[in-house]
C-alpha cells in the first residue's frame, strides 16, 4: 500500500516541477536586464565636488607620495577638463554631489571611489570605485592614482552618456 502512495504521488511532484519551470525561466530573463540609472544622475547639469580624504591605512602613503588631496585635486581637474558638467563652489547650487575619496578594502588594497548623491534628498544614488594598485615607490602611488582616476572618468563616462530619457526603463 505504501509503494503506491509514492508512486501516486510521482505525477504530483512532476506537475509541480513542470509547472515551476516557465516561471524559473521567466525569473532568470529578468535577472539578466540592467537596472535603471537614477534619473537625478542622468540629467543632473551642476556638481559640487566634495573631498572625501584618505582612509588612515593609506593617508601616510598618499600624504607623502602625492599629497593627502591629490586623489581630490586629480578628480577635480578632470571633471574640469570633461566639462560634462557645471562644477561649482557651493553644494546648494548643485545638481549632485560627487564625494571621491581612497578607501581601504579589507584585503588593504585602496580604492578610488566616487559617491553620487542627489543634493535634494541627500540620498545616495549611485558608487563607481575602481582599484588603485599597490606600489613600492612615491612615484609609483603617484602613477596608480592617476590610472585609477582615469578608468574612474572612464566609467563615469560610460554611465552618463545614456539618454535622460532612458532612465525609466533599463540600460541597454
């Protein structure tokens, strides 16, 4: 008696794994398409850059091969020199906030991260962060830096030339 309940419930666990699949592989689909990008990102025209500093594990590296604010000065000088954007001296007349600073990851390996936050709801909207190779020499800190903030616009770049009017559906 007991082998045909098992059996009689074969065709239910069947039906249940039939029925499932449809939606795993609906579910999957969805998966794969890219989120939208905040419109405030998209269409944001000035920005006030502000200096998040050095994480302490990296501060004496950074203070003494390129200056404490390079990271700062660097970023700076290339949204300059992008002029995507209107950069201005007060965070009230801003569009968005871009926050750059060199955070420690837990392995010690520094970062070049950029924070965009939206100046109206002080809301976090989006994070880019790029590695900054380690390096034996001050020169070499100075070289890293650079290369880092380079992939950084780089892909700043990427995530801003999308039609405004494509921040309501996915990215392509």
């Amino acid at each position: 008696m007991s082998r045909i309940i098992k059996l009689g419930t074969l065709p239910v666990v069947v039906a249940v794994v039939l029925i499932s699949i449809p939606a795993l592989v609906a579910q999957e689909a969805k998966i794969g398409e890219a989120a939208p990008v905040p419109a405030q990102v998209l269409a944001g025209k000035k920005v006030f850059i502000s200096n998040g500093g050095v994480d302490v594990a990296y501060y004496s590296a950074f203070k003494d091969a390129t200056g404490a604010d390079q990271p700062y000065n660097q970023f700076y000088a290339a949204m300059k020199n992008w002029g995507r954007y209107e950069l201005v001296a007060d965070p009230s007349s801003a569009d968005l906030i871009f926050e750059i600073r060199i955070k420690t990851l837990p392995d010690q390996t520094p970062e070049c991260r950029l924070a965009i936050f939206d100046v109206k709801t002080h809301f976090k909207l989006w994070t880019i962060a790029e590695p900054v190779k380690n390096a034996n020499l001050r020169k070499t800190y100075g070289k890293n830096l650079t290369a880092a903030l380079s992939t950084l616009i780089g892909d700043l770049t990427k995530l801003t030339s999308q039609p405004v009017a494509a921040a309501g559906s996915p990215r392509q």
